[in-house]
C-alpha cells in the first residue's frame, strides 16, 4: 500500500492552544475513550492518523489521555497480519522449518518484545491446519496463567489458567490449559496422558526455568511429560547455557549455549523502532558495614570497591530498610519518576524487592515519600496477580514486588525502576529490566532509568545493556550516513558540516586556536550553545574545551569546507526523515534522562534554538537537530 507523500500531509501536526481548548470542551473534560477526567498533560488525538493523510484540525481531532493516546499508538505499529515485523518474520521461518528439528524451535527475543503474541499466532496456524488439536502453556508463575490465558482469548484462544492437576481432564469447551513448571513436576505422568492423547502444541515460556527445582528435577519432569507432544515452542527473554544438566528439547552448541530458531535481541529491537525505550542505569555507591558472626570488628566498604567475598553482606547491609541507603535511593528514583511524570502523566516505577519483609518495608518508606498508599505484590499472596493488574491499568505511581515481577509481567506504564533484590544472575537482571523498556506506542518519549547499587557486578550487567543501545544507535546513525554520503566522499565525520549548524556562512574563514586545532567562530559558537543547553557548567569549562571535546567525538571537522547539497535517489525524501525523527526523538529522550529533565522541555528548547519543530522541519534542519542534540548528550557524558 503507497504510502502519504509529504506534499499530501497537513503541515501541522500538533493542535495550537484555540483547537486543544476547543477539544477538552468538546469532550467534557474527560477522555473520550474510557471517561477517565483529563489531567495536565492530555493528549491532542488525530482520529484519522495524521501520517495517513488526516488533517490537524478540530473536526479531525479528539481528547485522550495518555494511556488510551499511546494503546492506539501500539496497535497501529503492527502489520495487517497484527504482527511486529521481527514476528511474522520468525512465524515464517517456524513453518519454513516444519516446527525446528524434532518438534523443537526455540526464540530468544528481547524482554517486551512480544513473545507471546507469537507463540499464539503459531498456535492459530497450527490448530488452523490441523497439525494439533490442544494446546499446553507452561510458565514461572501463577500470575502468568492468566496473562496467557487472557492473551489467549483475545485471539479467540479459549485456554484454562484455573486447572488443577486434580481435575485430570481438560474441559471440552477449552483449546488447552496454562500450567506452571512445579505443577507438572509434581504429577508428570498425567501430563504425559494429557499430552498423548491429543495431536499437542507445547509453549514453555522461559524455558531456562526448566533448569529450575530441587536437583534439577524439573527438567527430567518435562521430559517425561512432553515427550509425546507433536510440537514444543519454546521461548526466552535472554540467551541462556547450561553447565549442568541440559534441559530437554533444547539444541546445544559445543561451548554449551542454547541455539535458537530464531533469536531477536535488544539492539535489533531498538534498531527497528516502537518495540523497546532506552534505558539509563543510575548507579548509586555508599559506605556498607557490617560485623562478621563471633567478631567484633566492623568491616567498612563502598559498594563499589567491594570485591567478591564483601558483595553479599555489603549488598544486604545497603538494602536494609533500617539503614540510609535504600530510602536514599528510594527518594532519588521518585524525584526522577516526578520529572518523568511531567510528559507521561501515568508512568509507574517498580521496586524489585528480595523477600516479602523487605517488599513491605520498602512500600512504607515511599508512602512516606510519596504520600499515597503503596501496593505489594507477593507471589505466595493470592491476589498478587489482582494487585499487578489494577496497577497496570491505573495511575498509581509505585508498586513493590519479589521475584513474581521479574519475567513477562506486563506492565507498560512502568517507567523508572529500582533493583534491590540480591539476586546477582544477569539472566534475572536482565529480565527485571525487560520490564521497563516496553514501548507503549511510536510517541513514546520514555526512556527508562533503572536504579542499582554500584556494585561490580551489577555495573558490569548495566554497561552491557548499555552497550547494545549505543550500538543500536550507532548503526542505525551509519545506514543514515551511508545514505546520504556524496561520490563517496565526506567533508565531515558527521551528518553535516559544522557551519550548518549555527547557519553562518559569513565567518568561515576567521579560526581559534585550541588544543592543538582550529576552530571556526561557527563552530564555538556552536559548542557555547550546547553548552548552554546542558546546563550550568564549571567555570573551567570553556567554548574552547567544549570545541575540542567535540572534535575529539567527530562531532565536527574543525577543518571542514562548506557543504554540498546531497541528492539520494535510493530512498524517498519522506521516509529518510521518518526515519531521522525517530533517532532524533530516542536521542532527546536519552538527553531527558542523563540531564534529568522532561523530555517536552529539551524539544521546546530545541524548537526555540534551531526556529524549527521536528514535524515541518527540512531533511537538512533534521540533520542539524541531530547533531545538536548528540553533542549535548557528549558534554552530559563527560560531565
């Protein structure tokens, strides 16, 4: 389907004030979606999308709050097919392979992906061709059952999430059950007949967990159960190995990693854009002490300094709710929560606590912060999963929970996060942070901050994370660069030259020496500027040095000539700018999060700064901005 040339687009994309007073009115004050009363921060809707063609008018526009504006911002980024490219694109290497070796194909596909809307496409196939006739999920935990099943339903998938093993057969009204790995484990010969007497399609969601249980049991249980099974899919959040025993169904190479069918990770992810946010570790150090059994010296350690035997009291002392440390950091990551709240009026933040005395000592300190009831989810509780699903669905602006929390709860909303749990596993961290960078929509200018200790380890698992989103970043920065480069030649390390970024030709030929190179007027004038834009600085920062530092990056060419217009026929003049809005638009979200600063503030600067907004802006402002805001995000980064 052609898409809507620029040319046919209404110019303006965001309501002016008379048309918002005029839409609030119209819709009484209240979201014309779910009634919910409007609060600072609505959202100005587009009934007809204005990337289709709908006009910028109030004949064409409705009141929503945030959540219903960025729900129907999620469902509009999947294909006719209600798949995510990477998912339809892993349903059809499923089929392609006749459901993987054996009966067996594994996804690895980054947190927040949306695992489960594929395996339940596959299933539709399935049960649509006949292959099976009853499907089996099996998950971590209690909550999960109903997630699935819920998810389930809405494909028209009618799944139990309330089977006993007691009951001993599944009703005929239902396509198949949700089970927990423990409860096959404890009765795996019925599972066996429940399996084998019908053609079946196992899902094991977060397969690694089959590694799980006393003595490892859990794996020979599933083997036992499944065995039978016509298909098994199965799915996980992260890459996993084993060093023990190999958990069944799954394919090993020769350094005893897991080999996937079909793997879908992080930087992929953030490269294709509105399936995952970026996220930012703040890491907070302190002093820990604590005294060993039968001693009475006091050990002292910073949590960053502290090695491998002082890791575990030196964490438990920092994560004691008696201490300073944790309703420190508590404080901290609310404070941010506020700042994130003022362009998302509904973003949450989870505290992942270790065990359930800490959870409910953790949720009186922030209602002490924050002054409002505080929920806990507690997986051993039986309205844990009630408690998760009237936060997901409300305001609130916290909830604690353990272990539950961790993998494939969906909670979109959630925005900051603190880790105080002592599990030190990257698998767990990395799933604990899989909850946070969702993207809830094409709009969505979170990026999420997850507060840890400093500790080694915990750094060690961050700057990992991290380093896939500075790749994600800069390889999509390198598609657009070969894309627009000339002749194969380039007057500048960058988008475009450093005179176009202040706009004045004029003083090209006047220089300043420093550090050892020579810089243009435009080009100080340029880094004063960014100066200005990231704040207050220390007197000894100067334009000079900021000049250098860029350089240094390839911010700009100190030396570079005046540009020359570049003509790409390989790709249209729409899509090349649709493209540079979304790394603008992550790039200023990842700016909101190191300055700590909303996200519409730095955009009404930048607005201001550059006499442009980035919906009408040329492909060359776009290119400007840019660069604009990732030479603020190096001053910030060096700071």
């Amino acid at each position: 389907m052609a898409g809507v040339s620029d040319q046919s687009r209404d110019r303006r994309r965001s309501f002016n004030s008379a048309e918002r007073v005029a839409l609030f009115l119209a819709a009484g004050g209240c979201c014309v979606n779910c009634g919910v009363e409007l609060e600072p921060g609505w959202h100005g809707d587009h009934m007809a999308p204005w990337s289709k063609g709908g006009p910028t008018d109030v004949l064409n526009g409705q009141a929503l709050c945030p959540q219903c504006n960025l729900q129907k911002g999620s469902n509009s980024m999947t294909n006719s097919s209600g798949l995510r490219d990477w998912q339809r694109d892993a349903r059809e290497r499923y089929h392609s392979r006749n459901g993987g070796v054996n009966g067996n194909f594994l996804v690895v596909a980054t947190p927040g992906a949306g695992k489960t809307t594929l395996a339940l496409a596959i299933a539709q196939d399935l049960i649509d061709r006949s292959v099976v006739t009853r499907i089996v999920v099996i998950v971590p935990t209690k909550h999960l059952r109903r997630q699935w099943a819920e998810a389930g339903a809405r494909r028209g998938i009618k799944l139990d999430h309330v089977f006993e093993n007691r009951n001993g057969a599944v009703g005929a009204d239902f396509d198949g059950v949700v089970a927990t790995y423990q409860g096959v484990a404890s009765s795996p010969l019925l599972w066996q007949r429940l399996t084998g007497s019908k053609r079946t399609l196992v899902i094991f969601d977060e397969i690694h967990h089959a590694g799980d249980g006393e003595d490892l049991r859990w794996g020979e249980a599933l083997k036992e159960s499944f065995e039978p099974a016509a298909r098994r899919l199965l799915l996980s959040g992260t890459p996993f190995r084993t060093d023990g025993k190999p958990i069944p169904f799954v394919t090993y190479d020769e350094e005893r990693r897991a080999v996937a069918g079909f793997n879908y990770d992080y930087g992929t992810a953030l490269i294709d854009g509105g399936v995952v946010r970026p996220a930012v570790f703040p890491a907070w150090d302190g002093k820990s002490k604590w005294r060993r059994s039968g001693q009475l010296a006091v050990t002292s350690v910073d949590l960053s300094e502290a090695d491998k035997d002082e890791v575990p009291p030196a964490l438990k002392a920092a994560l004691d709710p008696n201490e300073e440390w944790i309703p420190s950091v508590l404080q901290e990551a609310h404070t941010a929560l506020l700042q994130m709240r003022i362009d998302t009026p509904d973003a949450g933040g989870l505290v992942v606590a270790s065990d359930q005395f800490a959870a409910n000592a953790y949720a009186k300190i922030l209602e002490r912060i924050a002054g409002v009831p505080i929920p806990v989810a507690i997986s051993d509780e039986p309205n844990a999963s009630q408690i998760i699903k009237d936060f997901s669905k409300g305001t609130a602006p916290w909830v604690v929970a353990v272990y539950m929390i961790a993998e494939g709860v969906d909670i979109p909303r959630l925005g900051v996060g603190v880790y105080a749990s002592r599990v030190r596993t990257k698998m767990f961290f990395t799933q604990v942070v899989g909850r946070f960078v969702r993207m809830r929509g094409e709009d969505d200018p979170t990026t999420a901050r997850v507060f840890i200790p400093s500790l080694p380890i915990f750094l060690a698992h961050a700057q990992d994370i991290e380093k896939t989103v500075d790749a994600a970043l800069a390889e999509q920065e390198k598609k657009i660069r070969e894309g627009q480069s000339s002749d194969g030649e380039s007057d500048s390390g960058t988008l475009f030259p450093a005179y176009e970024i202040v706009g004045s030709s004029d003083a090209t030929h006047h220089a300043t020496i420093a550090s050892g190179s020579k810089f243009t007027p435009e080009q100080l004038a340029y880094a004063q500027r960014t100066m200005e834009m990231s704040g207050p600085a220390p007197a000894s920062v100067t334009s000079e040095w900021v000049a250098s530092l860029l350089s240094s990056a390839g911010a700009f060419n100190p030396q570079s000539m005046p540009p020359q217009r570049v003509v790409d026929d390989s790709e249209p003049l729409g899509d090349q700018k649709k493209t540079l809005r979304k790394l603008i638009h992550r790039k200023v979200g990842r700016l909101a999060a190191l300055t700590n600063r909303p996200y519409q503030h730095i955009n009404g600067e930048l607005n201001q700064s550059l006499q442009n907004n980035v919906t009408t802006a040329t492909l060359e402002q776009l290119q400007k901005r840019l660069v604009t805001v990732e030479a603020a995000i190096r001053v910030e980064q060096a700071k």
